[in-house]
C-alpha cells in the first residue's frame, strides 16, 4: 500500500497521525471530512482559506489514486491550494502531501522499471522522469530516505552516475536506519556498487542479517554467490527465498542454474520444470533446462525446448547457438552452422556465436576461417589469456609455429600459470628447433601439472634425442618416460617408443629394442607412425641412438595452410578443437 507524509497537526492526531501513514488508516472522504473540520475549528488565526476545497479535493485524490494521473492530479491541487492561500498549519499539510506524493509518483515510475510484466525499452526515459520528482522531493525534505534510495537506484542503472548512486545510499543509511527492510535494500545497493568482492559479500551479509526472510534480499545474495562459483550457499539463499514465494519463477530458474553447476541435473530438471509451470511464455527456464537434456544425451527433448524458447524470443542468440551445439555435437554442422550464421548476421561480434564457428572451422582442418573468428574474439577481449592461447593453437595447426609462439607469449605474459600455452608454445619451439627454451616451458608446464603424459613424453622426448649434447639427459629421460607410459597404461605407442629412445641414449640398446618393438606392435599397422617407430629400432638394432630435430617452413600466412599436410608427425600435435584445460566450466549464464 502506497504513503504520504504527514507533519504536526496538533487538533487531528485522532485520525492523522505524525510521519508517514499508510492509505489504509483512512477511511475515504469522511474522515478527511472530519480532519478539514478539525483543522477549521483549530485555527483561529487563518490567513486566507479559499484554497481549502482544493486540499480538500487534492486529499480525496489522493486517497483514490492509482495511476500516474491520479498523481498529477493531486500535486495540481496542492499547488492550487497554496496559491489561493491557507491556514499556517493546512499549507504546510499540503507542502508535505505534495512532496510525499513525488515521492510516490517517482516510486510507481521505479516499480515500472525494476518489475514490468515485460521488458520496457523505454526505461531510461522513465528513470528521467522518476530523478526529477524525486530530486524536487529532497530538495524540499532532504531527509527523505526512500527518496535517497530510489535515486540510488536509479543511478546504478547503465549510464547512470555511480558517484551519486553511492553518496545516496550512504544518506539513505543514515536516514533509514530504524527501518530494517530498507536498511537491507540499502546495504544490498552498496554491495551492488561494490568492486571489491569482499566489501560486496560484507553489505549482502549485513542485509540478510537485517532481513533475513526478505526473498529480494535472499534472492541477492544469493545470485551474488551464484555468479561467484560458491552453488552450495546460492541454493541455501535462494532455497529460503522460495519458501517465502514459492510462485517466483525468476527464484526457481536461478536455483536450477546453482544445481546444474554442481551437476544435480535431478534437482536442476526439477527447478526448471517448476520455473516453466509458472512461466511458460517465458524462454529463460526452457533454455536452462535444454542445458540439463543436453547433458544428458536427450537431444529431441533439448531441441524442443530451445525450438519454444527460439519462437518466444526469436531475437535472442543464445537459444540458437546452444541448439548450433547440440547439432555440432550430433554430427550435423550444416545444421549448426545455419543457426551460427543467423545470429552472427545479426550481431556479428557475438561471442559464443564466433567461439562455436571457429571450433567448427578448426575440426574441418579450415585454420584460416577459424583464425579470423578467434581473432574477432581476442579484439574483444584483449587480456584474456585463454583466447591468447587458443590463437596460438591455431596459428600452430595453421603451420605458423612463430606467430603461434607470439601468441602463446602473450598468454603467458596474462597468466603464468596458463598450463596449456605453456605446452603449446614448447610444441611450436620444438617444431622449429628451439630445445633449449623448449625445455624451460615443459618444466615450467611439468610444474604445473606433473603427471601429464603429454608433457612428461615430450621433455623426456628431448632429453634423449636433441642434437645438442649440452641438452640431453638419458637417466631423467627414462624417468619420465616412465611415468608417461604409466599414466597411459602402456598402451601408446608414441609413448613406448619414446621410452626406447631413453635407453639407447644411456647406451641400454638391448632394452632400447625391446620398448622399441613394443611400440612397433602398438602402432596402427597401416599408419604413418609405424614407419616413423620402425626407423627408430632399426636404428637401435645397428646401436645407434636417435637424433631429432624440427625445422617447420613457416607457411606465409593461415590461407595457405588451411588443409595441413597427410605426413604425421613423430609426436602428434595438440589438436586446436580440443577443449582448452584450463578453461574453467561454462556457467549456464556465460553465453
């Protein structure tokens, strides 16, 4: 129920009472009948009353008001009633309907914003229009704090002024302070204006103390814990937030999101299923729950859902790049590239649009058309190491290992802990006969992580087989050799063989042919690779070790090497498609 503030009335406290009161308390036209009674019997000191029926009318109005109109209308009479004259005690009466009714105005422009049945484009007009009233309200009372905190509000909105949005909060907290529930609005606008994550979870926290079954404020705190990765407290926030509104669709998808991150798709397909019960016209939990049927294998059931979810928002791209996945991953890339295209023609820097795009161009072996892709995403996003990386795959496939290395520099100069820069770009220096820095980043990704077999066969891999005598160490190169084989269970052949290579270089020929053949009968008979490892032990069996090393031609540009060659390599090359190892999980949100 909507208020007005009221100020001292000393004849009327029996039906008017000080500070802001609710419509409720008053019962239409006959007490506001009795209290002009009481006013006029009062004042015996009057300085004019012929504005008196405007008052009057102007309290009726607002009594009955329920559209912005009915608002208008009451301030129109209020100024009428002051400029026709009343009482010392009625004028201010109507000074503070007046001002109460701003208040009040701007407060349904602010509900229209922040909860309109459907989205309102027109909102920063509205947020204009509601800014005025409330800053002409605090001009006349500044110690109005829901004015402070409806500004505050309004401001942290796109374009707004930040600096005004936090110096209105920190009034609204000195304002509102025996009101919890505004305490806790307040606190939560200040975590929102918060950069500091610390800072954020203190303000949420301190809200939820101050209003702990409030579901917005739950509801706050909890999606604040969502988009940080902590799923368990989000469901323990969002979980009380729907005891108290079980019927709130927006909770119920949120907390379906919290439960596929943890991969209860139970739970989450529960969440979704009940989202879509309340809202059905709504495309938000069919997409959610298209996510978890994916994950499933439940292809049909995913494609049905994001067919609806496409029909209801036909403008947005996220349903149709999930849909192009789900066809990519099907096998169907035709199909997953149509949708691709749909949304890039429509916003062509779209990001998941372009990521999938290049993916598909990278697994058809088109490096140049995946290139282009990824390079439009790393424009957009210029300190983003794992972008950085995935160019440096690229141009690595592409047969470009120096600029694949410029790349993968950069990534590692974003973050040196990036375990798979770190790899590439030792695949790149190795493919153009760097070992010795080659060395420095497989220790460096060694370091990181220290079971990985790719890792552990490509240093030991060196370590055995580099021309330079200085480099080579056949002792740790057994070693690791080793453990590579043990990680792989002995069943790669590249892997076997580099254990061969181990032995011969310690001068161990007789185990370097065994591992050797071992590695020979591991392999694809019809295979490139056999022909490679068969070289190797015949060169164990006349006791020689092996010697190795890359010179790739640097291809003049990605065009030019968009199908690579059909010759295999010794030690298979990272394949570019393959998924980024330290890319953190995909959220349900992150499209």
């Amino acid at each position: 129920m909507r208020s007005f503030r009221l100020h001292s009335f000393r004849s009327i406290a029996s039906c008017l009472v000080m500070g802001t009161f609710s419509i409720a308390t008053l019962n239409g036209p006959s007490c506001n009948f009795f209290v002009l009674k009481a006013m006029a019997a009062q004042d015996d000191s009057l300085e004019g009353d012929a504005g008196q029926p405007d008052l009057d009318a102007a309290i009726d109005a607002k009594l009955s008001s329920q559209n912005l109109e009915d608002f208008d209308r009451v301030l129109e009479l209020c100024k009428t009633a002051i400029k026709k004259g009343l009482p010392k005690d009625s004028k201010q009466f109507a000074e503070d309907l007046y001002t109460g009714t701003l208040v009040d105005r701007a407060g349904m422009v602010v509900e229209a914003i922040f909860d309109p049945p459907s989205p309102n484009e027109q909102w920063p007009r509205m947020r204009k229009y509601a800014l005025r009233d409330l800053d002409e309200a605090i001009s006349r009372d500044p110690k109005l704090g829901e004015a402070h905190l409806m500004i505050a509000k309004l401001e942290r909105l796109p374009g707004g002024d930040l600096q005004r949005a936090k110096k209105a909060v920190d009034s609204a907290l000195e304002l509102v302070a025996n009101d919890n529930l505004q305490m806790a609005q307040a606190h939560v606008l200040r975590g929102d204006l918060e950069e500091d994550r610390e800072s954020r979870q203190s303000d949420y926290d301190k809200a939820v103390e101050l209003a702990p079954r409030d579901k917005d404020i739950r509801r706050s705190r909890g999606l604040f814990h969502l988009l940080g990765d902590e799923f368990e407290k989000a469901i323990a926030d969002l979980g009380v937030a729907i005891e108290e509104d079980p019927k709130d669709a927006g909770l119920h998808e949120a907390l379906g999101m919290a439960q596929l991150m943890l991969e209860k798709l139970d739970d989450a397909e529960k969440s979704f299923d009940r989202a879509v019960e309340l809202e059905p016209d709504s495309s938000g939990p069919r997409l959610q729950r298209a996510r978890v049927l994916a994950l499933r294998g439940e292809s049909p059931k995913a494609l049905a859902d994001l067919e609806k979810a496409i029909q209801l928002e036909p403008n947005d791209a996220i349903p149709l790049v999930l849909r192009a996945r789900i066809h990519q991953q099907a096998g169907d890339t035709d199909s997953a590239k149509q949708d691709l295209e749909q949304v890039l023609e429509k916003f062509p820097d779209h990001p998941a649009a372009l990521e999938l795009r290049g993916l598909i161009a990278a697994d058809a072996n088109d490096y140049a058309s995946a290139i282009r892709d990824f390079q439009k995403l790393a424009a957009q996003n210029l300190d983003d190491p794992l972008l950085a990386g995935q160019l440096g795959m690229l141009y690595l496939a592409a047969k470009q290992p120096r600029e694949a290395i410029r790349r993968f520099s950069r990534a590692i100069e974003l973050d040196d802990a990036q375990f798979a820069s770190r790899r590439g770009r030792s695949d790149a220096l190795i493919s153009i006969g760097n070992h010795e820095e080659a060395i420095v980043d497989l220790e460096k990704a060694l370091q990181l992580k220290p079971l990985d077999s790719g890792v552990l066969n490509n240093l030991s891999w060196l370590l055995s087989t580099s021309p330079d005598d200085a480099l080579r160490d056949g002792k740790r190169a057994i070693e690791l050799a080793t453990k590579a084989c043990e990680q792989t269970e002995w069943k790669e052949a590249h892997i076997i063989s580099t254990l061969a290579a181990g032995y011969a270089e310690t001068g161990d020929f007789e185990e370097a042919k065994k591992y050797s053949a071992k590695a020979v009968e591991a392999s694809d008979v019809k295979s490139e690779v056999q022909k490679q490892l068969q070289n190797e032990l015949t060169n164990y069996e006349a006791g020689k070790p092996w010697r190795e090393k890359q010179e790739m031609a640097e291809s003049e540009d990605s065009e030019s090497a968009t199908m690579p060659s059909d010759t295999k390599k010794s030690k298979p090359q990272p394949k570019p498609s393959s998924p980024d190892p330290d890319r953190k999980v995909r959220r349900p949100f992150d499209d």
